[in-house]
C-alpha cells in the first residue's frame, strides 16, 4: 500500500510505542522511512529500534519548538527531496496535570499539555507546506484518544489537548485539502506504551475494553499501526479530516 513512499514518523521512543507498530506496518507495506525522536541521549537506542528498517534514519525534534521543525524540514528536503506522509505521535503533559484533578491544572500546564501534543501538529503542517516538502496527494496522520470527548479518569488536560488536536484536523484537513493534502486521526484503543506508564487504574481500563467492546479484546500497536497504513495510502485518497477509531469498536458502546 506505501511502495515508493517516503514516512516521516514523529515521535518513537521504544518497542512499545504506536510510532514503532505504524512503523512495521508502513515497512511491510514498502515504505521508506525516516524518523524524529525526543532527546539526543536517546539516539544509540532509537537507531538500534529502528536498524531492522533498511535504509531508516533518525533525526532529533523537539516538535513544540518551531526552529527545530525548520531544521528537520530543511534537512529532510535536501537529503531525500519531497516526502509522501507523516505521522505525527507526539504528546505529552506533566505528570502532575495526569494525577491531580483537572480543575487544578495551571495555565502552564495547559499550555505545555496543548503545545507540544496539538500546536505541534499545526505548525509541523504549516512548516511542512511552506518548505514545500509535500508531495501532492501527501497524507498527513495524527494520533488521538477517546478522552478528547469523553471523560476518562486521569486523562485531564490531555483531554483537552486531543480535542484541540482533532479540531486542528479539520481546519488543517481544509486548508490544506486544494494542494491534495490530506489530514485525519486515527483514535487508538488504550495501550500500554511508555506514555501509559505509571497512569493509576490502567489496568482496570484495559479490563473494561476487552469486557465491553465489541471485539471483546484489546488493540496491539501494529493493529493501530495498519489503520495508519491506510490513512497514509491512496486507499484512503478522498478520506480527509477525519478521526477513525482503531478502539475493538468500544466507542460505539453506550454503557
Ligand atoms: C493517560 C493518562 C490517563 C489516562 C489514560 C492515558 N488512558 C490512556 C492514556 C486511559 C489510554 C494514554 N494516552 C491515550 C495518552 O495520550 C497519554 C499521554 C501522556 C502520558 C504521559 C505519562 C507520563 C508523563 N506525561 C504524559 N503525557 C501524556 O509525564
């Protein structure tokens, strides 16, 4: 589904993560890929993560800071030219903001939660576009949860952050629509990534997913990763500004 296409995926840390799943589902598909990370102290690990993906390279990006989004851009367009698609799976909030009631959390936690996890998406867009390193007919994919319209217990400010992200869809979705670029989410089932660490009560949320959801089970990073797949395909040519739930179908429950 991606033979000849160049992936930028932002945001893999470890085998865990829904960027690694996406990853080996885009390179099953014939992708060719390039990398950002958090953090040059995670480079030797993250090159060895991503070794099993010929010809892979991995780049620094701190995706809240816009000079490093120009960097990467410039640096992509001069080493490989214009790129197919990105996936954008970037978030994070202060632990405190995910532990204490959402009613405490300070405006710059709010802002850090909404910086990094949903500005990030706008101006990787914007910066993308204006350093024309999208191809026509590129697709742009970002992750989300359930929590952006529903309250989960913990979820908090990065409830808030998804729901500004998802809405960034569509205003991108529609700006960017007439160059035949494409924006949509897909909203992953819970997964215990690095980024699900240490949150109370994760089991028990995983515990209700495979009891109530259709599926009766819960979702794996590559299941995650193969809607990515064809988010970032021509199969999904006149699909923009959409979220698609990759959840067992536990969203459609009413209790
Ligand atoms: C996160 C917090 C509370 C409940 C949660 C989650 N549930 C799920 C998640 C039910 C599925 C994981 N998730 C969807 C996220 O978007 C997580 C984001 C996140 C996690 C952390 C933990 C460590 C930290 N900051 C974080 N920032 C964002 O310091």
């Amino acid at each position: 589904m991606l033979k000849e296409k160049r992936i930028l995926i932002m945001g893999i840390r470890n085998k865990w993560s829904i960027a690694y799943g996406a990853a080996k589902s885009a390179y099953k598909n014939g992708a060719k890929l390039i990398f950002t990370f958090m953090g040059e102290e995670n480079r030797s690990k993250v090159e060895e993560l991503i070794s099993e993906f010929e010809g892979a390279k991995a780049y620094t990006c701190d995706a809240s800071i816009d000079t490093e989004l120009e960097e990467l851009f410039k640096t992509i367009k001069k080493e490989y030219g214009k790129i197919d698609g990105i996936l954008h799976s970037i978030a994070h909030a202060n632990t405190e903001d995910l532990r204490n009631d959402f009613i405490n959390t300070s405006k710059e936690g709010f802002s850090h939660a909404n910086d990094v996890s949903a500005y990030s998406l706008v101006a990787t867009c914007r910066i993308a576009r204006d350093l024309d390193v999208l191809n026509e007919n590129a697709s742009i994919v970002a992750l989300t949860y359930y929590g952006s319209t529903k309250v989960l217990p913990g979820y908090n400010v990065m409830g808030v952050a998804k729901a500004a992200l998802e809405c960034s869809i569509r205003y991108l979705a529609d700006n960017l629509g007439p160059a035949g670029i494409r924006v949509n989410a897909i909203s992953a089932g819970p997964i215990k990534t690095l980024s699900a660490k240490g949150i109370k009560d994760f089991n028990s949320i995983l515990d209700v997913v495979e009891e109530k959801a259709p599926l009766r089970r819960n979702v794996t990073t590559e299941e995650v990763g193969n809607a990515v797949t064809f988010m970032l395909s021509d199969m999904s040519r006149a699909v923009t500004g959409q979220v698609l739930f990759a959840d067992s179908g536990y969203s459609i429950m009413g209790i």
